[in-house]
C-alpha cells in the first residue's frame, strides 16, 4: 500500500488529509497557525508536520506519492505560484520549495482548483464541471472533458471576476469595475444591502442599523424581509448570470454551489438556477445543479487526487 497527503494551507490553518492510494482518506487534522506566525515558515511547518506524522506511524518515505497543496492564489501548472496575496507569497516554485524540504513529490494548485477536482472525483456521473464557492469572495474551477483546467498562468476558472454590471463605480479587489464577486460575496451581500436600503423605501429589520453582516441579511431574508428577500434575489441573479457566460464556454453537465452556498441551502439553488435559466443559451438548458458533497474536505481530496494523478504511475 502506498500513500499521500493532501494539505489545505488557509489564512490562519492548515489543514491536512493522509490518504490510501485507494482515495481513502485515513485522518485528517488542522494545524493552528498563531496570529505572530511569519508566513515564511509555513513551507517548514507543512515539512516538520509531514515528517512528524510519518515517524509516528512508522511509515517510509518511499511509500508515499507525494504532497498535494491547494494555495488560495494562482499557480501555473509547474508550480510557480504567482504572487499570494492573501499569504503575503511574492513569486516562486512551491513545488521545488517543499520537495527540497522534504525530499517527497509536490504538485500544488489553486484551492478552489482543487475543491473542483475533489467534487469532480466524487462524481461518477459527470465529466463536465463548472464549480462556484461562496467563503471569503467568490471561487471557482473547471473540469473540462474529465481535466481540470487551470489555464496558462493558474488563472483559468476565476469565475468571481466575470463581470457582470457595467454601471459599478466602485473597484473590485482586483481593480475592476463590476465583478460578480462584488455582489455575490460576503461584503458584496452587505454593499448589495446597503444600496436598496438607501434606493427605497422599503421597511427591513436591517434598517437604520448601523453595522451588520452577510449572515443577518441572510436569516432576514430567510424569515420573509421584503427588502432582504430582494437583496438575495439581486445577488442570486448576478451569479447565475455569471454562471450562464460560463456554460457559453464549456457546456458543462453540472454545476456544483458550495461554501456558503450550501449552509444557505434550497433558496441559494432555487434562486441560481432561476436566474441561471433565464440567461442561459439553450444548448446549455440541461445542467445539472447540486451542492457540494465533500464540504470543508473538498481541497484535501482534490489535493491528493493532483498528487496521485501526477505521480503514483
Ligand atoms: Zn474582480
């Protein structure tokens, strides 16, 4: 029997996956990073937490395929990853990085790449897969003809900066003017909020409050606000026309909502696909829509599936 890990790195976790050849996950964990933590020492950290488990378990390095990595920033398919915002990472190979570290096979790629890729694993019936994820912003990914596409700078999927309204005067974080994420996220659910607040005159349990968040939106619209039900429908119909622009491109047989998406549940789909279906070419009326199955695991399974696909031959 061989093995392999599949590892997660998040703003403030890292979380791990050991996996049998088979795709059985065996255990997973998560490693608290402290608040002080220079992230220089996350490649070191990952290194030591491998090397720990695998003495631990008496496990030689020659049973395992490698290490799989989801990075929340834009990798190219060689490993480069190119300037990790949000891990403060300028530009260099991860994949050499970690194998010099710890002498095993690395292959990384982005995280919601990756969550795309365990979903697309865990589907027997689909070969074609559009993924979109609702956490911080807005993710995505793309599984074309059974490949995950990750395009010629890691960029391919980034279905959150499709732009969706011309008329926006404020930017995006990635400097544009009208990106899907800009509604369909956290702080763009509050913005979308905000705005029919001032534009109307509709009574809500959100007005004249001075600060809330996505969440209060949601449960507002959830027990029938007016005002909030109106603020989703908006965010929803962004998204499935996002969504429709994509489905021109690839023609997928399913569309997988995860992240908040599925704790939000039925009124999140109904309201996508309704939108969805109203934008849609024809060609593409047929698609399937479910949430995603894995959850939090998404990644540490698309992760090792990377590895595995890249080395266990
Ligand atoms: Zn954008």
């Amino acid at each position: 029997m061989r093995y392999g890990f599949g590892v997660d790195i998040l703003g403030t976790h890292i979380r791990f996956g050991f996996f049998e050849e088979t795709g059985k996950l065996v255990e997973k964990w998560e490693l608290e990073l402290p608040g002080f933590w220079d992230n220089s020492q996350i490649l070191p950290a990952i290194a030591k937490e491998v090397e720990q488990y695998l003495s631990r378990k008496g496990i030689f390095e020659d049973e395992i395929i490698g290490i799989g990595v989801g990075i929340p920033g834009p990798v190219s398919s060689t490993g480069v990853v190119n300037k990790c915002v949000n891990l403060s990472w300028g530009v260099f190979n991860i994949d050499r990085a970690l194998s010099g570290l710890t002498g095993l096979h690395v292959k990384s790629s982005n995280t919601a790449n990756l969550s795309t890729l365990g979903e697309y694993w865990h589907d027997s019936t689909s070969r074609n897969m559009v993924f979109m994820a609702m956490n911080s912003g807005l993710g995505g990914g793309i599984v074309c003809e059974g490949t995950l596409v990750n395009g010629a700078s890691g960029g391919a999927g980034e279905i959150g900066h499709i732009i969706v309204n011309r008329e926006e005067t404020e930017a995006c974080t990635c400097g544009k003017y009208g990106c899907v994420e800009q509604y369909c996220s956290p702080p763009g659910i509050v913005r979308v909020a905000r705005r029919q607040l001032i534009a109307t005159r509709t009574p809500s349990v959100l007005r004249n409050r001075r600060i809330f968040d996505f969440r209060e939106v949601l449960k507002a619209a959830a027990a029938g606000d007016k005002l909030a039900r109106d603020v989703m429908n908006q965010v929803y119909d962004y998204a499935g026309q996002a969504l429709a622009a994509v489905c021109c491109v690839t023609n997928p047989d399913t569309i997988v909502l995860g992240g908040e998406f599925c704790r939000i549940g039925q009124p999140a789909l109904n309201g996508i696909s309704w939108s969805f279906h109203k934008y849609v070419f024809h060609a593409n009326e047929t698609v399937r829509f479910r949430f995603a199955d894995l959850g939090m695991d998404s990644t540490i399974y698309g992760a090792f599936k990377l590895v595995y696909d890249s080395f266990a031959e």
